[in-house]
C-alpha cells in the first residue's frame, strides 16, 4: 500500500510540473492541461498494465 502512495503522489506531481510547463509553452489555461497530463498517464499506464 505505501508503494502505492508514492506512484500516485509521484505521478501527481510530474503531472502537476509537466501540466504547468505546458500550459505556459501551448499557452493555455494551466488546469485543463494538467488533467490532460494526467489522462495521458493514466492511459499510459493503462495500456502498459494489458500488454504485461
């Protein structure tokens, strides 16, 4: 469980640093682009977790 907590406070993270980079590069509003992020991890990681 505590393995867990670090991948999802990592991952929330990167999501939230790559989120805000992105938003100043696109120009865009910041919180759309970080839940865009995190969508793609979460597709990322869910096509990573069928293919093992």
């Amino acid at each position: 469980m505590r393995q867990l907590f670090s991948y999802s406070s990592f991952f929330g993270v990167i999501s939230g640093i790559v989120g805000l980079a992105g938003s100043v590069y696109l120009d865009t509003a910041s919180g759309p682009t970080i839940v865009l992020v995190s969508i793609g991890i979460f597709i990322l990681t869910l096509l990573k977790s069928r293919t093992v």
